[in-house]
C-alpha cells in the first residue's frame, strides 16, 4: 500500500470520538498539538504474514508490513508511540526454536515503546522470560505482578512516563490472574494483585505526581466476559477515574475503532483492542489545547 491510499484509508476509516470527558463538535475545533497511539495485542510470535491459501487470514499480517505503517504514520506525525498489550510469545515454531529472541529484537528494531506482560509470555517460564529481556530495548511494565520475590525483580517498572512534544504521556501494565492459565512452577513467586485497586493507584500516581496529561493502562484482562465479576477492561473502565485510554489483550476482540465506556465519575474512557496475530494496528489520535486534552480519532488498520 503506498503512503497516499494509506493515509487515505486511515482518515477514511477514523471518527471523531469523545475523550477526557468532554463532548466535541466538529473536527474544525481540534486543538493545536497531535499525539499518536498506535498499538498491537497478542501477536503470538507471528512473524510471517498468513499464506495466501489461509483458510480465515489469507495473505493478511506480517511484521514487515506493520513495520512499513508504522514508519509511515511515524513520517506523518513524529510524535507517536507505539506499544503493547501482551501475549508476545508462543504461536508459531519461532517461539519454539528461539525462545522469544526474535519477537523482542524485531519488536526493538521496530521501535516499540512500552509493553506489558501477557499470560502466554509465562510460556518458557520466568527464567525464560528473563533470559529473552536483553533483547527488548523497550519498556516492560506491569502493575499488578509483584515481581519482588523472583529473578525477574527491577526488569519491569509499574508505569512509566513518555514526553512529546511536551505532552506527557503515563502508561503502567496490567496483567490477568495466572492461577489456572499458567502452571505455578513457571511463573513460580509472582504475586497477582487487584488489578482494578492497583489501577486507581496508578491513576493517582500518573495524574498528581507524575502532572501527567494523558494517561493509559496496557491490559491484558480481557475485554469483556458473561461474569461481571471477572476483571476485564470494561469493569476496569467503569470502577476507576483518571484513565484516558484502555488498550486491551487477551480475548482476541477485534473492534474496528475504540469504544467509550463512562468512569466512575461518568467521564468517558476509550477501550481498544486489535484481536490478534498482529492482523491489525490500533491507531488513536489526541489532540490537545494548551496541554489539555480536546479531542481524539480512532481506527484500526487492517495489515
């Protein structure tokens, strides 16, 4: 796809959405700065696109191609950042021969910025997590896997915190409960903690230490399940406040653009999920007046 019909299909495709939880007129009214999101989920080490003989996927995916939209949305708007919501490893034989190797040097040739922890990155166990962490020069973070007692301590931060164009971004990591997805002997003394809790802890953290104006929560909870109960990004949206954006894992949703849901405190929140095998890139657009947040667009981009 040349740059043209690409940004062609990527404007076509967007819409105006809320943000912040403030309602918005016409597209005339966005503010004077732009900060770019785009995002990917549970790629399971699909490195090749699909064979064009693919029964579901024909000829769809591909790192190469995603590293071509990319550096074409990069070109159109330096200020982007692109990340991750989890289940990095296993799914294909390069997984199996190389261990993660090659998902975390593509994904830091690509110049992926912040990541979070999958169930299936737990795959080869923590030693084997660990033993791949040299190769992602890119920032792991995970909230609610206290980390403290096992090899992996100091590798992954909470959150972490991105300026651009003097925007400041915060972004931390949550991850599903491991008790009945992985065995215990592979992610050994990593503790799960309350994602919802932890989440409103690090909106605090984010909004009033770190005076950040954006924040983001990579989760890999899943969107959404029959059991309310269950923490997903659709519980997590409306049991917090201080969340501008919920880029989700996990369940494999493929949305077509991000979807508002009201907080807690009735202010909206966008939730986005790209379903799986690298097929798509998330792509959502901020935009901001005088540091405050005044708009966005969102899409996702079929690869």
């Amino acid at each position: 796809m040349n740059r043209r019909r690409f940004i062609e299909r990527t404007v076509a495709g967007s819409a105006l959405i809320a943000a912040g939880g403030l309602t918005f007129g016409s597209c005339s009214r966005i503010g004077k700065k732009q900060l770019t999101i785009l995002h990917t989920n549970d790629v399971h080490s699909h490195i090749d696109p699909f064979p064009a003989d693919h029964a579901s996927f024909p000829n769809k995916g591909g790192l190469a191609r995603r590293a071509a939209l990319v550096e074409s949305i990069r070109d159109e708007n330096p200020n982007t950042l692109l990340l991750d919501a989890g289940d990095i490893f296993q799914g294909t034989p390069y997984f199996n021969f190389y261990g993660g190797e090659l998902e975390f040097r593509l994904m830091s040739k690509m110049g992926y910025d912040v990541a979070t922890i999958g169930n299936h990155d737990f795959d080869n166990g923590i030693d084997g997590l660990l033993a791949q962490m040299p190769y992602a020069q890119f920032q792991m973070v995970s909230a609610n896997y206290d980390f403290r007692d096992t090899v992996m301590d100091g590798f992954v931060a909470p959150y972490t915190t991105k300026t651009l164009d003097g925007i400041k971004v915060g972004i931390f990591g949550l991850g599903i409960a491991l008790d009945g997805l992985v065995l215990p002997e592979l992610y050994k003394e990593t503790r799960y903690l309350d994602p919802v809790e932890i989440a409103q802890d690090m909106s605090r953290i984010l909004r009033e230490e770190e005076q950040c104006h954006l924040v983001i929560a990579l989760s890999h909870l899943g969107y959404e399940y029959r059991n309310p109960k269950l923490p997903s990004d659709v519980r997590l949206a409306s049991q917090t406040d201080g969340i501008d954006l919920i880029i989700g894992g996990h369940t494999h949703t493929f949305l077509e653009r991000p979807v508002i849901r009201p907080n807690r405190r009735d202010q909206k929140v966008l939730i986005n999920q790209v379903g799986c095998y690298g097929l798509n890139l998330g792509r959502i657009d901020f935009y901001f007046d005088t540091g405050k947040n005044t708009a966005a667009t969102g899409v996702s981009i079929r690869v």
